[in-house]
C-alpha cells in the first residue's frame, strides 16, 4: 500500500482489505484447478465436492461488502484511497462470479462422465484453463504490489483465450456434424468452454480496476477481444470434405 496514514487503523483497515481479496483470489483459483482437474480425470466425486465447495468464497464476498460500507462510513476515504475501496468491492464481485462458473463446470462434469470421451477437445479446454489460472495468481500479484504494467500483460493476454474458445467452438460444431451421437457431450463442452471464457473476462476486468486504483484511468484503448464464436458456421461441404480426406 501506498504510504501511510495519520490513523494508524485506518492502514489496518486497508491491509485487511488486500488480505480478504487475496483469499478469495486464492480459493476462486484452487475452485478453478480442481473443477478442471475433476473434468479431466471425470472424476465425478471431486465435482461434486467442488461444486458445494464454494461457501467460503461467498462468505468473503460477503464480509468484503459489509467492511467496505464500514470503512466508506467510518474513514469517508478520498482520492486513491477512496479507488482502492472500491476496485476491493468489485473485485469481489467477479472473483465471486468466477467460484460461481468453476460449480457450474463441476455440474456440466457429472453430465459429461456418462457421456464417451473426447479428447482432444478436452486438452484445449484444459490449456484455455490453465490460461485463465495463470491470469488469476498474476492479477493477484499485481494488485498487491499496485503493478500497473503486470495488470496491462493480464489485460492482453485474455485475447489468446479467446481465440482458442473459438477454435474450440468450431472442432466442437464440427464433430456434432460429423455424428449425432457427439452432441450430447459436445454441448456439454461447449457450456463449460463458455465458462472458462468468462472467467477470463472477470480476470480482465480486475486488471482494469488495478489500473483504476493506481492511476485513477481507465484504458485509452479497447478490451482485446478476439472471440468469434457468436459468428462462426462449419458448412456441411466441409466436413464432408473433412471425412472424405480421413478416408482416403
């Protein structure tokens, strides 16, 4: 935290603050990392555990409310300090949002375990995750050391997981295509593919409250969204195509 204050509580407060938002970054990224893991393995006692883990992150959010009300009233903070506040509230907010979407790749889990495997599919899925974790234990670090320039790295980086959400989106839509019997599982994929993109994007929008905090701006120029799934179509010609040539 930058300085310190005539009121020694009061930098207590702040530091209380951080303390709270890092536990929650904490547990929303091991939320995160076994919701995957249970995809992966198919392990549908995990899923279950994680899918009702996620109390402790809610109550966080919770106390994260109650105390900033409390220190808006108390300390009526200006300034930067008044920016850190409030990025706090809203950064639990999405880090909330984010134990919300790992329960519900936990559900899609247990859907997916009576359904045939598929693989290839499932490893993309698992690296745009192991994306989306990297970008959450780094935007922790630099809301903590009020790094502005780890934040900006954050902030880009969600454009590879949007790309690789829609290539994903088209070999899923493909294999629907190719046999009916896929769109079960393929839905389900797609659901959770889905959900791994928007954690991304509350990912995102932490980095952007840091910068807020730091400098009190807000980016000049526009979120780098690269996800084109809403416009993609796979043309029944070219999986024809596609199963002509594995024929040959």
């Amino acid at each position: 935290m930058a300085g310190e204050h005539i009121v020694r509580s009061f930098d207590e407060d702040l530091n209380r603050l951080d303390n709270m938002i890092v536990e929650m970054g904490g547990l929303a990224e091991m939320q995160m990392s076994q919701a995957i893991e249970a995809l992966v393995r198919r392990d549908v006692t995990l899923a279950e555990a994680v899918a009702s883990g996620d109390v402790r992150i809610d109550a966080l959010e919770r106390e994260v409310d109650v105390f900033t009300v409390e220190i808006l009233a108390r300390r009526q903070p200006m300034a930067a300090d008044l920016r850190l506040v409030i990025s706090a509230l809203k950064a639990a907010n999405d880090l909330e949002r984010i134990g919300d979407l790992s329960r519900n790749i936990c559900k899609r889990t247990m859907a997916l375990a009576q359904t045939s495997a598929m693989g290839s599919a499932m490893n993309t899925v698992a690296r745009m995750a192991g994306l989306v974790q990297e970008m959450i234990r780094n935007v922790l670090d630099a809301y903590i050391e009020r790094d502005v320039d780890m934040a900006n790295d954050v902030w880009a980086r969600d454009e590879e997981v949007d790309q690789l959400h829609t290539s994903l989106f088209r070999e899923l839509l493909t294999y629907m295509m190719e046999d009916p019997r896929n769109i079960t599982a393929c839905t389900h994929l797609l659901f959770i593919a889905k959900n791994v993109e928007r954690m991304g994007d509350h990912v995102t929008n932490i980095a952007e409250y840091i910068r807020m905090m730091v400098l009190g701006e807000a980016h000049d120029e526009s979120r780098p969204k690269d996800d084109q799934s809403s416009l993609t179509v796979v043309s029944p010609d070219a999986v024809s195509s596609s199963k002509n040539s594995e024929s040959a």
